[in-house]
C-alpha cells in the first residue's frame, strides 16, 4: 500500500508577502476606484504556493508589533523602517476578509512579532509530526531549519524547498549556527549592527573553525586577524545584545489546533461576492467561484 502523505502545513509571512505584492503590482484599483494591487497580488502568490506544495493545513502570520523585550534591549530596532503606505493599510484588512472566506487561518497576537510566532507554531507542529514550510524571504527564519522544517524563499528564483544545504551555500554555516551568524554579522532591516569589519564570509569562517559564539570568545587569542580580534573584544557586549535580538521565541504558547488550520474549499459565495467587490473577473474563475453567484444555474443542475 502506499504510504500515507504527511500532514503538511504551509506557515506564510503576511506583511512580507503583501508589502511583496503592493510594490509589485502598481495601478490596480477596483470598481470603486479603491486599491487593489496588495489584494490581488497577494492572492496570487498563495494559490501559486498552495498548487505547488499541495498543503494539507496553512496559517498565514501577522504582526502584532514590536516585542517589549527587543524594544528593552535596543530601542532603535526596527526603528528605519518607513510607516506602512496609506494604501496598503485597507488591503491587509481586505486580505484577512479573503483569507477567512477562503477558510485560511489568519492568525495575529498583540505584542507578538510574526517571526516569533512563527517560530512557536512551527516548534509545535514539528513536534506533533507535520512537516512544515515556511513561507519568508526573512533570513532569521534560517534558524529554524532541520529535518522536517524547510524554507520557500520567495526571492529565489529556482523555488526550491531550502534545507540545510541551502542554507550552507547562502551563508558557509549550519541552520544551528545562523543565531550566532547574524549576531556577529548584524542586520540592517532590523536595525541591528553588528561587529565592525566582520562580514558575512568572516564570520562563517569564524564559526567554522570554532563553532559557536562561546568557543570564540573563550578562545579569542587564537583568531589569527589583529584586526578582526581586536573588533570582536570591543563588541562583546553588542554580540551578547544581538543573540537575544535575533533568537526566535518559539518557547512562546502558541496553541496548535490541527483541526482550525486544515485547509478546506472555502466559501465559494463569499468568494464570489469578494472578487465582484473587486473587479476581480479572471481570478474569480480560478476560485471556482462563479457558479456560487449563479444560483439559478445551479438549481437546474
């Protein structure tokens, strides 16, 4: 007989695909003459995903701020980023009317980073036997890499599942050794530096001759670069700092309901009347979703 196809569970970036999708898709407006480009794009992108990777369940992940123990520890984090465009704001809402008529879990907690509660889902999905796909361009992501969890980077182009041996050719380390990578190399969208002169390549050979941030500290006057020794003894403290900025709290009590993120047919009539409210004509087909608003039609069948 053949086997029995895991239960697979597709965990999506929400801000990240719809910022994605607002700037790639310019001058697209409904009926009313309200933006749409988010809206559509966004959509798009997850049937494209659900088609290819046939997900048994899916949750897509929002924001619900910025986490007060980052903010503690470094009050500029993320403090760069520009404020969300007008237009994109009333499409986000409109996504998560989508994503609910679709009978797609659409998950946000106040205080809760999307990472982090991405994280927690994943532990515990890992740990009840799903396999797990995360759906992100966001390099911290990476951490959580092992057998079972993979990663679809919409940036790469190949669209392949990366595993540990995409994360290796991206950045010379191991997934169990990306927290200590990004502490040492810091990370500009986060607002996070990190040690001076100490780049992508020279901190994965760093790792890779000593393994973890502990050993190189422990066994600094072995680090043969004057240089680079003396920048990593004046940057101790701020590594210290980023390894508790960009570990991911997957200890985090996110409830794991199987049965809430399985993926049915959605609400075809729901469906309908969204893609009217949008002027979407092409991606209601796709739905399925025309017959729904043709009830006579369907009362002759």
């Amino acid at each position: 007989m053949p086997a029995t196809p895991p239960n697979r569970l597709l965990i999506l970036d929400g801000h990240a695909y719809a910022y994605r999708a607002f700037y790639a898709i310019r001058s697209l407006t409904s009926p009313q003459g309200q933006p749409t480009n988010a809206i559509y794009g966004f959509i798009k992108m997850l049937l494209k995903i659900r088609g290819a990777l046939a997900p048994t369940h899916a949750a897509v992940i929002w924001d619900g701020g910025l986490a007060a123990a980052r903010m503690a520890l470094l009050p500029e984090y993320k403090a760069q980023r520009p404020p969300m465009p007008d237009d994109l704001g009333p499409q986000i809402d409109a996504i998560r009317r989508f994503l609910d008529a679709a009978g797609i879990a659409s998950l946000c907690h106040e205080g809760v980073e999307a990472d982090d509660w991405i994280g927690a889902l994943t532990a515990r999905a890992a740990a009840a036997g799903f396999e797990v796909i995360i759906a992100s361009s966001d390099k911290d992501f990476m951490q959580l890499v092992a057998p079972g969890i993979r990663l679809l980077n919409p940036n790469d182009k190949t669209e392949q599942l990366w595993t540990d041996e995409q994360v290796r050719a991206k950045t010379g380390v191991n997934p169990a050794q990306i927290v200590d990578w990004l502490s040492l190399v810091g990370d500009a969208v986060d607002n996070v530096r990190g040690v001076p002169g100490v780049g992508p390549k020279t901190a994965a050979e760093l790792l890779q001759t000593f393994g973890t941030i502990e050993s190189v500290y422990q066994r600094l006057g072995e680090v043969k670069s004057e240089r680079v020794r003396g920048a990593l003894h004046a940057s101790a403290a701020v590594v210290q700092r980023n390894r508790q900025l960009i570990r991911l709290h997957d200890e985090l009590p996110a409830p794991f309901d199987p049965a809430a993120l399985r993926l049915g047919a959605g609400d075809a009539g729901r469906l309908a009347a969204l893609c009217d409210e949008w002027g979407f004509k092409k991606l209601k087909h796709e739905l399925g979703a025309e017959e729904a608003s043709q009830p006579e039609l369907l009362s002759m069948n």
